[in-house]
C-alpha cells in the first residue's frame, strides 16, 4: 500500500489577481486526509491550466480563496483508494480526472499539488495509448469540446468555422472537427496563427467576418 506523506507541495492563493501574480509556492501544505468511502487520493502527474480557473482566480469572492489551490483537470496515479471504491482503482493505477466544481471552487481544493482526494466517479482510468501529460487536458475542456462537435453533427467534407480556434476548448474542438473529416476554418489572436495551422486548421482569420469569405 502506497505511504502518503503528512504534508505536500502546493500551489495557492489568498487575493484576487492572475496567476502570476498571486499564486504561491506551499512546500508543507498538509495532505488530505485519507479516503473513505469510493473516494480516492490521487497522487498528481499533470494538471491543466485553464483560462477559465484563471477567470476564476481575479473573479471569485474573497472568501473562497483562502488558501485555495486551483485548477480542477489533472492526471496522476491512484495512491490510496477507499474500502468501496472499484477494485480498478487500486493503489498505482493511472488515470485521469477533474476535480467537482465545489470542490475546486467553494473549498478551494484543487488540483495544482502533490496529492488530492476525489470521488471515484470524478476519475477514469487513462488508457494505454495517451501519456498523462495529454490525459490531463482531456476532461472538462476536451468533453466540452467533443459535445460541441457532436451536436452540431459534424461529419467529413463538412466545412466548419471555429470561432476561438486558439483558445483551450476551440483548440480541441478544431482537431476533433478535423479527425471527423471536415474542413476547418479557425479565428484566432495574431500572436496562435502559427499554433492553429499545425493543429490543422486549412485557414486562419483574425476575425469572424474575414474568415466568412472562406467557409
């Protein structure tokens, strides 16, 4: 059985700001307790930084942010498992996850350290073929991403707009477009032109109106 140590590494913080700004670097923050229930300790490979927790971070109430940890996507191998969780997880498997929004959010437990506690249900386990560093960005955002293409019925030869295509959920909605087949039209900063084109967007534009001449 995996040793979980009494204190961990972490990332928090206190105020209102970006990252840069406000976060700070824990070395002893202490370890969730450990798992009851089908909760699970996950000790953390990856995690994925997002626009949105960063939103977060200059927007939430003070008082959810006392030594709050952010960010909710992550990667890493199970450490512990609760005595119902799934005889799947057990201690050394690797999977991949998001921590719950209240969690994350209201309690300020988030992914950006050594360990974190979550319901079995928040994690699956990673398949053999995608490394943890790509599984970490492959839940919140990625789900978001494939539900997009997947109403708007997408299917090859079909050309489509990206509207965003820089940004974390465009980027995966245009390369999940372009495996279906269609032929992608992304907008973006000036500064991801490059970035978009290899992720294989057959054209870019700074702006939805010149980037309408193409579709």
């Amino acid at each position: 059985m995996s040793v979980i140590p009494s204190t961990m590494r972490a990332w928090t913080f206190n105020r209102a700001g970006t990252p840069q700004n406000v976060l700070k670097f824990n070395p002893a923050r202490p370890t969730p307790p450990p798992p009851t229930g089908s909760n699970v300790v996950v000790r953390i490979s990856y995690v994925a930084l997002s626009s949105a927790y960063t939103d977060l971070m200059k927007n939430v109430p003070s008082i959810l942010r006392h030594s709050a940890i952010p960010e909710m996507d992550f990667s890493g191998f199970i450490a512990k498992a609760g005595p119902k969780a799934s005889s799947e997880l057990s201690p050394g498997t690797a999977v991949f996850g998001t921590i719950p929004v209240l969690s994350s959010l209201l309690f300020g437990a988030g992914a950006l350290a050594e360990y974190i506690v979550v319901p079995a249900g928040s994690v699956v386990v990673k398949p053999k073929m995608v490394g943890l560093s790509e599984a970490a960005g492959l839940t919140s955002l990625a789900h978001t991403a494939v539900l997009m293409v997947e109403r708007a019925k997408i299917t090859a030869g079909a050309r489509v707009l990206v509207h965003g295509g820089g940004g974390d959920i465009g980027a995966m909605a245009l390369q999940i477009a372009k495996s279906a087949g269609a032929v992608v039209v992304a907008t973006c900063s000036e500064s991801k032109i490059n970035m978009v084109l290899r992720l294989g967007a057959e054209k870019v534009c700074l702006s939805v109106q010149d980037c309408s001449i193409s579709i």
